[in-house]
C-alpha cells in the first residue's frame, strides 16, 4: 500500500478543515498547492486526477493530495457528493513509499526521560475509511474551527492527530497483515500482564487460542522479537522502574518481574543495561533516605 511516511516530531499542523455537498454536474477545480489535502468521500464519488494518476474518491475512502502537485477534476459528479477536506503542512520532506510492513519494535525509554522520542505517521495515499470513527472527528473540528481562538487551536491540533491515528489504524485493518498485525499486539499485551509468573508457552496457546509457533511469528512480525525476547524487555523495564522509584531489596524486585533466580535477573539485567542491578540504583535512584 502507497503511504506517505512522516518523521514526527516536527508534528503535521491542520491549516484548514471544511466540509461541502456537490450536486450532479461539478468539477473540482485545477489547483496547486504548498500544503497536503486530504479528501475524505462520504457520499457520492468525487473525480480526480493528480499528476495525470485518476482516483474515484468514492463513499468511505479518503485521498491525500501532495504539495507541489497539480491536481483537478477529470470528470463531472453523478450524483449528490458529499466530502470533507483538511489542509496540514509538514515542514519536511515526506516520503511515498509502498508499505506492507507495520513493525513496532520498542524504544529504549525510562521514566526519568528528558527528551522525547522520535516517532512516525504513516498517512495512506488512497484506502477505505471507516465512517463511523471519523466523522464525528471531523465535524469536531469543524465546529472549533468555525470559533477558532489561540487555545482552541491547540484543541483543533489535537483532534487531528486522532484523525491521522484513525486513517492509520483503518489502513492497517485493510491491509493483507491486518490478522497478524492484531494477534501480535494481542500476543504483546499478554505478555506485559503475565510478567509474575514464569514463561509458559503450552499456556499461552491455550489462553490465546493459536499455536505457539504461529503467535510467535506474528510477535516478531509485530515488534522483532520472539517471545521471549520481548519478555525480557519488559521485565527489565519494570525492573529498573522498581530500582530507581522504590526501596524494594533486590531479590525482591527481581521476584515482582517474574525472575526466580537472582542470579539469572542479576546477569540478564547487566547484558541489557551494562550495569547491575545495585549499580543502576545508586545512578539512577530518584530520591534518598535519610
């Protein structure tokens, strides 16, 4: 699928939202512009052309224009069209690629994190929306863009950003991986709440209803990890929350993030962070007992 991939930060800003009803017989005009359109069709269907590609916007899909290219109508409205447009800039250059992998590997983070993290938007170019989750979004924004003041339009941002989480989370559910994307996050999830007891896949094969095998490849086709790995992950990210935010003895702390072994917590933790256990408490603790 054509996506355009955005770096974030620097965030997409709306710059416009607006909403239209076409009868039979209109063409929508030639235009240029420095800035992305985005066509949202929910009723009729909506010609046009852009760079001499020809796209039919019909009910339920959305097309997003880019800057710097010509488009226009090639065609009249059969019938009555209703559509919705937005206009965001991006300060960077964007990036149409053909994707068909989603993979979410984790960030290193902690939660004494004095930078933010960068991230990524993957906007489709042209797919299939689902109505229900967007329109009352974009008939939000359209009413605090009709009373639009400095503080709503920090509001405005907001709700566009739920907007584009909306156009990717619908053009993942479309896309050919769409089971094993779900059933990775699934698999993801489990994972963070059984933390406490020990790894057992015959268990998480009856809890999940899959074989091992095949939860095992959607996981890494998810995050890039196996199971396990990803396990470990999370068990020494809670453990060095425990270290740096509680009192806890070590044994202890190894314990609540499912190690019975503390000397196997002990080398694990130090193969992840280069640090021991102890160690990473005395750099990284955040407070101090008198």
């Amino acid at each position: 699928m054509l996506v355009l991939e955005l770096k974030v930060p620097p965030f997409p800003l709306l710059a416009t939202v607006g909403h239209t009803l076409w009868p039979p017989g209109i063409v929508h005009a030639r235009r240029q512009f420095d800035v992305f359109d985005i066509i949202i069709c929910v009723n009729g269907t909506l010609y046009m052309e852009e760079n001499g590609i020809q796209y039919d916007i019909k009910k339920g899909m959305v097309l997003v224009l880019e800057p710097g290219k010509m488009h226009h109508g090639y065609r009249p409205t059969d019938t009555n069209t209703e559509v919705y447009w937005i206009h965001f800039e991006y300060p960077l250059l964007s990036r149409l690629i053909d994707k068909n992998n989603w993979q979410q590997p984790l960030l290193n983070r902690t939660d004494q994190d004095t930078e933010a993290h960068p991230g990524m938007v993957d906007i489709p170019k042209f797919t299939g929306i689902d109505l229900r989750t967007v329109v009352p979004l974009l008939k939000e924004m359209i009413k605090i863009h009709s009373v639009l003041s400095a503080y709503r339009s920090y509001e405005l941002q907001v709700l566009f950003g739920r907007f584009l989480i909306e156009l990717q989370s619908s053009m993942k559910k479309s896309s050919p991986q769409a089971r094993s994307l779900f059933l990775g996050e699934k698999v993801a999830s489990y994972l963070a709440d059984c933390l406490e007891v020990p790894f057992d896949s015959v268990q998480m094969e009856n809890d999940l209803h899959y074989h091992f095998d095949y939860l095992a490849r959607c996981l890494k086709q998810y995050s890039g990890m196996s199971p396990l790995q990803y396990r470990h992950h999370l068990q020494i990210e809670r453990a060095k929350q425990l270290l740096a935010n509680s009192e806890l003895p070590l044994i202890q702390v190894g314990e609540q993030c499912g190690f019975r072994d503390n000397n196997y917590f002990t080398r694990l933790f130090k193969r992840q962070t280069s640090f021991t256990p102890g160690e990473y408490r005395k750099r990284y603790q955040v407070f101090q007992v008198n």
